[in-house]
C-alpha cells in the first residue's frame, strides 16, 4: 500500500478493502504512519501528532488480521488507522490533555466512544494536540506548541481539536475523534475543509473524556466526507451504564438516510432548511456568505423549501457559554491539585502550598483564566447574578431552537464560522479569540446536533457550512448533508 494511494481512502473503503483480504491492517496501519513522516506531522513540523507508539499499533493491527484469517467478515471499521484528541482517555497511550499538570499520564481505562470504535475494528495510531484541557479556539494554548493548518501552515488549524482535524485534512487518517464543548469541532473542521460532527448531547457516552464543563461536552466525529461522519457516529452512539446522562434511545442508521441527487432528481423533496437570519450578520466575511448563498441554492435544486427563520437570543450565546463553561471547568479542574494523579510540585510549606506550587506550574494562562473566572461566577454573592441568569438565559437559547423546529423546520444553515482560518498569533484578546465560536456555541448550549461540512474556499482557505436539526434528528441532519456534498462536488473544495 503505497503513500499515494493512502490519503484519498475512505474509512468505509479501507474496511471494505480488509474484509475483502486485498489488504491488511498491518499495511493501513504503516500506510497511516508513513503518510504522517512525510507530511511532517511530528512536533518540529506540523505538531498535529502528541503520542504514537508504531510498533503497538501494528502488532494491534497483525492481532486484528489473525482474527478475520479465514473469513471474509470483519467490523464496519475493520483496519481503519484512526487518532484521538488527548483529552479521551486510551489504553497504552498518554492522555495529557496537552497539560504540564498531566505529563506522563497513562489511562487505566479507556473511553468507551474508543472501545467502540476498536470493536468494529479500529485501531488507534495517535494521539492529537489541542488546546489545554480543550480550552482554546486555535490549538496555540498547548502546552506542546501550536498545531499548524495543512491547508496552509502559517495559520491555525482551529481548535480546540485542531489536532485531529489537522490529522484527518493532512491525509493521516480518515477518521477522527475529538471533543465539543463551544464548537471545538465544527470549528476546525471549517478550517481544515472537512467534515466535523457534533451528536445531540447524551446521545455518545461521555466515560473517558477528561471533563471540561460537564454539561457541554461531546465526543464527536472528523472525518473526509459525511459518509464516513455517519458511520463513525453509529459505531460510537448508544447507552452506556457508565455515563447517566447517556441517552438509552435507539440508534438509527444514519447512512440509510442518503439519496444521492445521481439517483433522485429531487433528494430533499420535502424538506424545510431555515435559514436564522441572525447568522449572517452584515459583518459576515463576503467570500463566506457568497458560498452558502450557493450552497443554499443547491438545497433548493435539490427540492428542499428554503425560508428564513429567527432565533432571537443568538448574540447572548458566547456570555452566556463563557459563564457556564467556566464555572463548570472550575469544579471540575479542582482534582487536579498534584495529590491524585499527575503532576507535582513538592513544598515544604504544607498541603496548600503545594496546591498553589502544582497547579500554577501545572496549568497553562488559558486553563487559569477560566479557571479564575468560574470560580468568581460561583462565588457568595454572584451566583446569582452571574451562573443562574446565565442558566435562565440558556433555557432561551434552547426554547429558540424548539420553536423553530415545531414549526416545521427540518435542519438550519448557517455559516460554520465568521472567518476562514486566521494566521497563528494574530489574536491575542482573548474575547476576539472567543468571537470564533459565535455560530457554534448555541449548539452546545441547547444540546442540540450540528454538523460543519465544506462548502468551498476564499482565497484558498476552506468554508464550512454548517447544519444544526433537532435534538436527536441526526438523520434528517446526515440526509441533507450527503445530499449538499454530492451536489457541490470538488466545488465544496476549491
């Protein structure tokens, strides 16, 4: 299996390929590490890959192949190299969170979104870079060094899973796992031009992935086309004993939902995509808008009804994120004081100084301003003001979104983001920094599906579009994005 060949190999091809016998994990698994040497995906290059071990995966990968001897069977994702943020825990290799304070750390468990995965058989070849404890809008809040864009490496992947995205945009791997909690995978996956994919809340277990703000976070999906976003999900969605919030709902086949425009004249017949007005500001960036204006041309060609809709408290999302988050991350980051787990500085000055000595040289600027920051909306005297107006508030984001889509509304378009992929260190104000997830936030914060898909370039940069649907309605979601993609074609691309 040449390099060449590699890199424009779906996750479902490679499957079908192992099961078939014309290849073998082993090979895809070497084809996966030979494609990262020579795009440079190690530290002093791109710094897309944090942990690998070779050697692991391919004996992984020579156990798998020993498995399917005999049989032409083999699991949906029989021998597909795939990475993993650092911030989901595996078995064998780091998880760091791309943190000082968790240096060396190996998991004793692993994520059950990953034992999924390595059941239908997957193999985890790396661990990506990202943000520190996945706060971050760009992947430069590592404390590994920044992750560059494929795409062009003066700028950013996105973040906080720019990692993986990049992993997946620079042919290393077809598929991806990374985590949402603002838009931390919609948002690269608009950098990168790929296909990123964030399930309703609960409907992926959360065990394994290192807490950020609990009732935000999603394990979700990149991938090179929604073919391979969809079956990803499928493999990874269903309840699980282990996490409470976890949904113990059916899960759908996602892929029996395409209609490819090549077979149906009208693919979207009946379909209803609003268009909420207030993601397309006049400060919305030309080239950006002029591209979902086609793609929105497309649905309609397609036989979908395009109207306009509204959701009105839209610009209160990103206050309102970056006081839940916040206040969230605070509880949930206090395990990491140096006694557990992880790193520690010694004191001689007793238990409390020793917190102060691990944490402030464990944690990063970004992780200690947020942490800062929750910690005050929780405090005596502004909970109130600050965390339960801010809850209050979100009920609104959510009722928005209900209303929408009780009236008949199938899927929204918007933009994915505001810009495309903005030079490394062009932004230092942190508030201009949390600005990138305006168009993303509102997903999380209703709990709601939402998926970036290209849509094509402005000066060469990729431009996502991204759909949102119902709680629990990814198959509406992946019907019209299978849909968009086959009628954009390479245009989604160029």
């Amino acid at each position: 299996m040449s390099v060449a060949d590699f890199p424009t190999l779906t996750a479902d091809a490679i499957a079908a390929r192992v099961r078939q016998g014309t290849v073998t994990p082993a090979e895809m698994v070497r084809a996966s590490f030979e494609r990262g040497r020579s795009v440079g995906a190690g530290r002093d290059a791109l710094n897309i890959v944090l942990w690998s071990d070779e050697d692991a995966a391919v004996k992984e990968a020579e156990t798998l192949s020993s498995q399917f001897a005999g049989a032409s069977k083999g699991g949906r994702l029989a021998g597909v190299p795939i990475a993993v943020k650092d911030n989901i825990a595996t078995l064998g290799l780091p998880t760091t969170c791309a943190s000082k304070i968790l240096a060396g750390y190996i998991s004793p468990y692993e994520a059950t979104a990953i034992t999924r995965l390595r059941e239908e058989g997957a193999i985890v070849v790396s661990k990506t870079n990202c943000d520190e404890f996945a706060m971050g809008s760009s992947t430069e809040n590592s404390a590994y060094g920044p992750t560059r864009n494929p795409v062009d490496i003066r700028r950013v992947p996105g973040g906080s899973s720019g990692g993986s995205a990049a992993a997946v945009a620079a042919g290393i791997v077809p598929i991806a796992l990374g985590s949402e909690t603002g838009g931390s995978v919609r948002q690269p996956a608009a950098f990168c031009g790929i296909v990123g994919v964030k399930p309703t809340y609960g409907r992926v277990s959360r065990y394994g992935l290192v807490a950020f703000a609990s009732s935000l976070d999603h394990i979700s999906a990149f991938a090179r086309n929604v073919d391979d976003a969809a079956l990803t999900l499928e493999v990874m969605a269903g309840v699980d004993p282990r996490d409470s919030t976890s949904a113990d709902l059916p899960v759908p086949s996602y892929r029996e939902q395409f209609v490819s425009p090549v077979t149906m004249a009208k693919p979207l017949n009946g379909v209803t995509v609003g268009v909420p007005r207030e993601y397309f500001p006049d400060s919305l960036d030309a080239g950006i808008r002029k591209l979902c204006d086609r793609a929105l041309d497309s649905l309609r060609s397609l036989g979908a009804t395009v109207r306009d809709v509204s959701l009105p408290h839209t610009s209160l999302a990103i206050p309102v994120y970056y006081i839940i988050a916040p206040a969230e991350a605070s509880s949930n980051l206090a395990r990491f004081d140096g006694v557990r787990y992880g790193q520690r500085i010694a004191s001689g000055d007793g238990l409390r100084s020793m917190y102060d000595a691990t944490r402030s040289a464990g944690f990063g600027p970004e992780v200690t301003r947020r942490i800062l920051l929750g910690t005050y909306v929780l405090s005596a005297g502004y909970y109130d003001a600050y965390y339960r107006k801010a809850q209050e508030v979100r009920a609104l984001i959510t009722g928005d979104f209900t209303s929408v889509f009780a009236d008949g509304v199938d899927v929204l378009f918007t933009p994915t983001t505001p810009t495309t992929a903005f030079a490394i260190g062009s932004i230092s104000d942190p508030y201009e920094m949390y600005l990138s997830d305006i168009f993303t936030a509102t997903a999380n914060l209703a709990g709601v599906p939402a998926m970036s898909m290209p849509v094509g370039r402005v000066e060469g940069l990729p431009v996502g579009g991204q759909l949102i649907a119902d709680h629990f309605a990814e198959p509406k979601m992946f019907r019209v994005a299978y849909a968009l993609e086959q009628a954009l074609g390479d245009e989604a691309h160029r």
